[in-house]
C-alpha cells in the first residue's frame, strides 16, 4: 500500500523561531499533495495544495508568508512555519494520492508542534 | 459552497447493536463521498467511498441524493469499531477533500 511519512513527529519550539515540517511519499510519487491542520477535538482544516514544481494554493484565511510550503520533488513536500506563536500550536497532517489514484488520499502521521 | 456535517460529536453504543454514524453534505453538483476513520494513537485510513459500493470491516453507505445524505451503518457493532469517523466530500473536478466535524464512536461491551 502507499504510504505517506512525516518527520518530526513532535516538535517543541520557542516563540518566533521556524520550524520545518517534511512530508514524504515512501513509495509512490505525489505530484499533489496536502497540508491540513487540526485543533484539539475538531476536524481536519485544509491549509494548502502542494503541488511539485509550483506555487502552493492557500485555502482562504491562511497566510501564505507565515505557513510556506515547498513541493521540490515528486515525493517531498515541506511545510516550515515561520516566527512561530504559541497559537501555531497544532496538529498538522499531510496527504498524498498516487498518481491516477486521486479518490483514495493516504495520510501522514501528523506533527504535533507546540510553540512556547 | 461544499460543506459536511456530521450532526453527533459523540455516539456511543452497546456491543452487537446497530450502529448509524450521519452524514449530511451540501454540494451543487455530483460530488464524491468518503468515509475516513482514526483509531486510537493511528493515522487517518479510508474506510469506504460511494463509488465503490463496496462493505468494508461490515460498515455500508449509501449515497442518498435527495436527502443529500451519506450516512455509515453497521448491523452489529464490535468494540475494535471504536474510533473516529469523518465524512469527506470532493466535488467534481477537484482533488481537495473537505471534512465533516467528525464522530467520535464508542462501543461499550
């Protein structure tokens, strides 16, 4: 099965520093893949698009200087979110689908970054 | 715009009962819909979608169009069905998913 890794799993940071968050397809290449967040007890919210040689798509409401996004290759995006603030404090997951598989998203598992 | 909701936060029910987990979407046109479930400490994992009519782990949904409804059943519940469950819809044409709120389900045995 494909399967969609996150490295770091955890993170802790202090306030206005970055931090860089990978998204890697093991064994399949993604030329799209996805950044969502999510808060205590709540749903996933879409945060981008990564697609692999251009801009991200930013959802409405999310800034695109402070969460950048960087899809460089077929399977390696990255998510670095710049001067952190305690409310970036969140769960963020990833997602992927192989190429001609667009109905069937495989999920990272998630970082949890906590920013003091 | 394409929303779904997922009305109980919370479900809880006794081992061997049915389960029902609701799903209600709004969409303009044919979207797609899916079912992804969390277990305990895992990643999220597609669990069913509608197009391929398929029961997976006993669980079925149908795609209701009138009622614009994709509700997930189960006849007898099994405690490892404890979990969360999310509606998702992608709308035709898109490669984005869109989440419902989520269910939190419980079996008590």
């Amino acid at each position: 099965g494909a399967v969609v890794s996150q490295h770091p799993s955890r993170v802790i940071c202090k306030s206005g520093t970055s931090v860089k968050i990978e998204c890697r397809s093991l064994d399949f290449q993604a030329t799209t893949m996805f950044w969502y967040r999510q808060f205590p007890k709540q749903s996933l919210m879409l945060m981008a698009t990564s697609n692999e040689g251009s801009k991200a798509t930013y959802e409405q409401g999310v800034e695109k200087d402070k969460f950048l996004i960087n899809h460089a290759s077929l399977t390696l995006s990255t998510l670095t979110v710049t001067s952190a603030h305690p409310e970036d404090s969140s769960f963020y997951i990833c997602s992927a689908f192989p190429s001609g598989r667009a109905n069937e998203q495989f999920f990272g598992p998630g970082t949890r970054l906590t920013v003091l | 715009a394409q929303r779904v909701t997922q009305p109980e936060k919370l479900l809880s029910v006794f081992k061997g009962a049915p389960v029902e987990l609701k799903c209600n979407y709004s969409y303009s046109g044919s979207p797609e819909l899916f079912w992804y479930v969390q277990y305990s400490r895992q990643r999220l994992q597609l669990l069913l979608r509608h197009i391929s009519r398929e029961s997976i782990k006993g669980f079925t949904a149908d795609l209701n169009k009138g009622e614009t409804s994709f509700h997930l059943k189960k006849p007898f519940a099994q405690e490892e069905d404890s979990a969360m469950y999310y509606c998702a819809l992608k709308g035709e044409g898109a490669q984005k998913l869109v989440f419902g709120q989520g269910t939190r389900l419980t079996i008590n045995p």
